[in-house]
C-alpha cells in the first residue's frame, strides 16, 4: 500500500477484508482496485457525494464529516480495522 501510494501517486480507499488476499506462502495482495485516486500535489477541494469504501472498516474521521478528503492515514485506519476485526473473528 505505501510503494502504491508513494511511488505511484494512488490511493486505493476501498481496505477492507473483501479486498485483502494471502498466499500460500504467506503474502499478502490488496485487489480491487477499480476505485482508486490518482493523488496530486494539489487534492481536490470537492468531494463526490458518495464516500467510497467499505463502510464497517471506513475511518472514523471519514465517517464524520463526509465532506473530508480521504487520506493514506484513512487507508491505514481501515487496515487497522480489517485486523481488528480479523483478530476478533478468529480468536477464542
């Protein structure tokens, strides 16, 4: 996710378990990413009336002011979610 974000200049705002695939081996692979932003030096001012994202693993931030742009930290919040809620599910 950071090389993606760092490198090419893309956020994927769509974490969520659906999209998160491990291997055999152990590594993992983020899919889906058919609803992704190019970022530039300069972030858009408007936002689309819709928030994009899974919503159970979306940034609490995100979810309380729709108006705010989405960031790398809302991506790692919901990674953050999406092992929390992994931990949760798996454990006894």
């Amino acid at each position: 996710h950071d090389a993606a974000y760092f490198d090419a200049k893309i956020l994927h705002r769509d974490i969520s378990v659906g999209n998160i695939l491990i291997d055999k081996d152990g590594d993992g692979f983020l899919i889906d990413w058919d609803l992704c932003i190019r970022i530039s030096d300069n972030p858009p001012s408007a936002r689309r009336p819709q928030r994009t994202g899974t919503w159970q693993f979306i940034s609490a931030a995100l979810l309380r002011d729709p108006t705010q742009i989405q960031t790398i930290e809302d991506d790692r919040e919901s990674a953050l979610h999406v092992l929390s809620w992994l931990a949760l599910r798996f454990s006894k």
